[in-house]
C-alpha cells in the first residue's frame, strides 16, 4: 500500500487549499483514508476519516469542522481535502493516512496521533501566512 499527500503551499490566512492523496495498493475498497496534521512544536493528530466504500464521514477535530471537508474520487483512487478559512495556525504538516477498517475508528481509546492506522505517506506543508 502506497499513500502520496500532495496539494501544499504557501496561503494567506482567510485563504484555500486542496490536498490529494493519492492511493495504490488497497486490494479491497473495506478501507478508510484519514488526514493528520503536525504542527510546529507540537504532536500529530487526527483532523477527519472517510470511509472509501460508504463514504460515511468522521470528524476528529472540532477546530476544522465547517471548514474542511473530506471527499473521495474512488475512480482516480483519490482522497481530498478541502480547507476553507485557513488560519496561521493551521500552518502544518498534512499526512494522509489509511487502513483495512470498515468504518472510521472513532472513540477515545484510539491514539489521536495514527486512530490505528498503519500505512502513512509522506506529508505535505501547507504555511498558513498572518
């Protein structure tokens, strides 16, 4: 299994960005992809999770919700995120994530910092300009 984030760049506070990760190697569509993010000085964690082959939607930070949104292209193999309103503090690095689960794991006794997944690409900067 192969994840690749892309889509990251320098944005002005109040701006948009749309990263891709693009996926390889799932033999069956029973996965979900997760987007994670780590900021400077600080420990990864989980931002949303999608379910590939119901589509159904995970949010696992408050902060993002109403202005970033999940989608999938399943033809193209390709999960999305869109981020809308884009603050200083959003400045970080973007992974996407992704793992053989039916639905999106969800509950506290997962670790914010991977929710169990084990096939991680290499992330992508999105700096976030005051």
């Amino acid at each position: 299994v192969q994840l690749q984030a892309s889509g990251g760049g320098l944005v002005q506070a109040g701006g948009s960005v749309r990263l891709s990760c693009k996926t390889s190697g799932f033999t069956v569509e029973y996965h979900v992809i997760g987007w994670f993010r780590q900021g400077p000085g600080k420990e990864r964690e989980g931002l949303v999770c999608i379910s590939v082959y119901t589509g159904l939607i995970e949010y696992y930070e408050d902060s993002v919700k109403g202005r970033f949104t999940i989608s999938r292209d399943n033809a193209k193999n390709t999960v999305y995120l869109q981020m809308d309103g884009l603050k200083p503090e959003d400045t970080a690095v973007y992974y996407c994530a992704g793992d053989y689960f039916s639905h999106c794991p969800h509950g506290g006794a997962w670790p914010k910092s991977t929710y169990g997944m084990d096939y991680w690409g290499k992330g992508t900067l999105v700096t976030v300009s005051s």
